[in-house]
C-alpha cells in the first residue's frame, strides 16, 4: 500500500509520496523544479509544480482547486495501484489568529483535498503538528529544527535544493510532508 504525508498550506501544500517522492505546488516559478537527490543515504525526487497565483486573484477556493489539480495530476502520473492512507497534517489554530475568516477558507480547502483523495482510494488519518514534530525529534521543534533533523536523517537540506530558507515555504512543507508519512509507515 502507497501512503502519502500531507502538508496542507494555504500557498504551496506539500505532499510526500512513499517516502521517496516529494511534491509540492507553489505560485512562484523559481519553485518549478524537478530533482532527483542521491546521498550515501537515500534517493530522494523533490518537483516543484508551478500555478499562477496571481491569475487566480484572491479565491482561496479558486486557488485550491487549482492546486489540488495539479498535485491530482501529478499522482496520476506515478499510477498507484494501492492507496494506503493519506496522513493529513491537523491545524495549529494559534497560527492564523483563532477563528479568523483564513482559517475558515483552509480548513474548506482541505476539505476539498480530503474529498479527491477518498475519492482516489485513499483512507485519511489527520495528525497533530506535535505529534508531526515528535517524528523528528521533538513536540515543540520549530520549522528550522525540523529541517536540521531531515538533513541529519537524510543527508541533505531541501531547502538548498529548492532555493528557498531554511525555515521557507516550500521546503518545510516538503519537509512537514515527509514526516507526516513518516509518522504513518
């Protein structure tokens, strides 16, 4: 069975497929990348699939459908025979401010993401960021902590790779992604 990690942002969600397959779909064009990474380690593959942001104005639904088609596409592609469970990153209401309207929009988005994925076959098991963060090490690791435990896991930063910080979208999307996978296989 293939289970999958995701990093559900507003902006560039993440999705770690197998353990081995990274993607991500992200508005800038910089991001559109696709690399295989190999260390004495591992053999990794991180695309970065480029959507138009700025064409889709201010929808949020506008965007996660968008979004939510390419990564389908994207799926399609690996053709997955036996879909396992998609292990859905939980929310850290703190984050967007309690009940502010952009919490409303991503948890519809999500929503929308679940729906495609049962549909696709896929069992979902919704994670809690602390329990995401244990798999790398901690509870309460901040986004750079976890990048430093997936280097230290896996022998490279993907933020090096991507061309973005250290503690930046995509990367720690990628790198949420890979550990909510990880908590699940």
């Amino acid at each position: 069975m293939m289970h999958l990690g995701v990093d559900y942002s507003i902006n560039s969600p993440g999705i770690c497929v197998g353990g081995v397959y990274h993607l991500f779909v992200h508005p800038n064009p910089e991001f559109a990348i696709k690399q295989t990474i190999e260390t004495d380690k591992v053999t990794h593959v991180i695309q970065g699939v480029y959507y138009d942001g700025a064409a889709l104005g201010h929808s949020y639904s506008g965007r996660a459908i968008t979004m939510i088609k390419l990564i389908l596409i994207e799926l399609e592609k690996l053709k997955i025979e036996e879909p396992g469970t998609a292990f859905v990153e939980g929310y850290a209401f703190s984050k967007f401010g309690g009940g502010s309207g952009r919490l409303i929009q991503m948890a519809e988005n999500v929503g929308v993401a679940k729906a495609f994925l049962l549909l696709k076959g896929y069992n979902i098991e919704e994670i809690q960021p602390t329990s995401v963060k244990k798999m790398a090490g901690k509870g309460n690791y901040d986004k750079k902590q976890m990048a430093q435990a997936f280097e230290k896991e896996y022998g490279y930063f993907p933020h090096e790779k991507i061309g973005c910080g250290i503690e930046s979208s995509p990367a720690s999307d990628i790198v949420d992604a890979h550990y909510l996978w990880k908590f699940g296989k």
